[in-house]
C-alpha cells in the first residue's frame, strides 16, 4: 500500500469519526422530566434533534448520584450537560465540574448566574394513598403515629435531591437543625429505610404498601395519572403552616465535555420561548422565563394545587457547605450509616 494511500484512509478515518463525534451531545440528569411517552425531554429533545441534527445521548440517575458520577469523569469527561437540583448543582459547581456559560435567555431568569441556570420550576411535595387514608396526616407529629409504622418512607438525603429537600424542609418547619434533626430521629421508627429514588416511591403508595411517602409537584402530578390512588400534600408546621420547598432543576455546561458547543446549543434550545412554553403542557413543570405564562390545563392544575401552600428557599451555597455535615448527622440520628 502507497505511504498517500494509507495517509488519506487515516485522514478519512479522522474526518468521520470527527463528523461523527459533531452529531452527538450527552446529558446527565435527575430523573423526572424524562417520564411518561411524550415528556418534555423526550419531545423537545427530538425537536432539537430534527431542527439541527444533533442527537442527544441522555443518562439519568439520582440528583446527588449523577453529580457523584461527573466528578469520578472528572479527568476523562463523558457528558456535555449537567441537570440537577440544589444543592448538587452548587457543589459541581463548587468543585469545577461546571464550565462558565451565559445562556442567551440568561436576563429572564431569575437566580442565572455564570455557571448554572435554572431549567424548569419544581417544589418539595409529600404523597399519600387516598384510598386507605381518609385524609392526608394533618401535621408532622401525624406522620409519627404507629400506623405509618413500616408504611413510610422518604429517599435518602444525600443521594437523593427530593430527600435532601425534606431534611431541609424539615429543619424550616421546626425552625433549627436541632429541632429538625430531634424529629427526625422520631420519624425513623416509621421509616421503611433508605431509597436512592424518589419516583419508585409513587408506584408503592398507589398500591398501598406505603401509605405516605416523599415526591416533587412536576414528578407527583405527571405520575398520578397512571397512580390514581395517589394524591399530594403538605403536612402543617406548629403554627398551622403549610410550606413547600421550591425545588428547580438546574442546567450547567460541563466543564472540558467532549462536545461543549453543542452542549451550549442544547442548553439554549431548552430555555427559549417555544421549548419553555411546553414545559407544563407535557411534563407538568412550571417554566423559569420570566416572560412566560402558560395558559395550558396542566399548569392551571399546578397553580391550584400551591393554593394556600408558601413556598420558600434557602441560601443553597451555604446549604452546600454545611451538606455533607448534614447528611453524617442525618445518618447518626437516623442510624442509617
């Protein structure tokens, strides 16, 4: 074989396996967003696919556990894009797991900032099965009652972004760690045990196995559907407070991905007017654009269903500094090291 022979089959190799290579962007994500046969991930994904022939090549994982897993590639990169929730998406931030990027839609979304972007709108819920319960436990002292013995559970703070959130919410309505950490501890006699997944808990309240457990509004509703037993609340504080944790899902550009620019391209393709305006329609979250209002039946649900609930938030950097402290006095108090 001619040395330019065998020189132009390796250039040619190159170019296709480069061209190749230019056809694909990777996302890691929490899970949620990716459920049902239309979901909006699935859908704008094929939109974005079709409009610019790149294809999206989609892992998903627990909140805490995707991020774990981008640090272990810290060296050798798999992924182009990051969707969690807080506090992870601070802490891959804070670990340089996220690349510096400004989405063009950046100015009409709140709390954007250099490294990541909030992506769709989500809050902290509680579930129970409306068919053994006659109503839903009035209070938190209602779930420490005997007949949620080994009828509870909520997914494992750490692991799990919904089950970080109810340790926070839990540290909110008793209004200190120590009070919160004290409940907790009570609350574990009813607890069935760790789960990293939030979503597998909806399938075990519907058919009674659990009669309360922990979800997410966007997840909850889009499940409810095919778990008619299942139905959403929030317990009340001391005060007669209803509170919910607001729980968005984030997108940040991973830091040296393979594919950067098309990771940019997809980001932006999430957050523009026509792919935000469907978030409701076909997974039940709530858009992060300021200058966008849904008019669709299932955001007019999500609405009604906050009714007379307060929503709130932490500061989730320092959330994030204090977290892994948490979760080893979680564990403690829990005994679920």
């Amino acid at each position: 074989m001619k040395p330019t022979y065998l020189a132009g089959l390796l250039i040619a190799a190159f170019c296709s396996t480069s061209a190749f290579a230019a056809d694909i962007v990777t996302v890691y994500s929490a899970d949620g967003l990716h459920d049902g046969n239309n979901s909006w991930y699935k859908n704008q994904f094929a939109a974005f696919t079709k409009q610019t022939g790149i294809k999206v090549q989609y892992v998903e994982s627990g909140s805490g556990a995707i991020v774990e897993r981008l640090a272990k590639e810290r060296t050798n990169p798999q992924a182009d894009v990051l969707i969690t929730v807080p506090p992870f998406i601070q802490r891959a931030a804070k670990n340089q797991l996220l690349a510096e990027f400004t989405p063009d839609a950046a100015t009409h979304i709140p709390n954007s900032n250099a490294y990541y972007t909030p992506i769709v709108n989500n809050y902290l819920t509680f579930i129970y099965n409306a068919n053994l319960l006659k109503s839903p436990p009035e209070n938190w002292d209602a779930l420490l009652d005997s007949r949620f013995k080994n009828k509870l559970q909520y997914s494992t703070p750490g692991q799990a972004g919904d089950g970080t959130a109810v340790m926070l919410q839990v540290f909110h309505s008793f209004k200190s760690k120590d009070a919160g950490f004290d409940y907790l501890g009570k609350l574990q006699v009813n607890n069935v045990g760790p789960s990293a997944s939030t979503g597998k808990l909806t399938a075990l309240v519907n058919k009674g196995e659990l009669y309360v457990a922990n979800g997410d509004l966007q997840m909850n509703l889009s499940q409810m559907a095919r778990n008619p037993n299942v139905q959403i609340f929030w317990p009340k504080n001391e005060n007669g407070e209803r509170s919910a944790l607001v729980l968005p899902y984030v997108v940040g550009l991973v830091n040296n991905g393979p594919e950067t620019e098309n990771g940019k391209k997809l980001i932006n393709f999430l957050l523009d007017k026509p792919s935000q305006s469907r978030v409701s329609e076909l997974s039940w979250g709530m858009p992060v654009r300021s200058d966008i209002t849904p008019s669709d039946a299932q955001y007019r649900t999500a609405v009604k269903t906050l009714e007379g609930v307060k929503t709130w938030q932490p500061n989730w950097d320092d959330v994030e500094v204090s977290l892994s402290a948490d979760i080893s006095r979680w564990q403690q108090v829990t005994d679920s090291e």
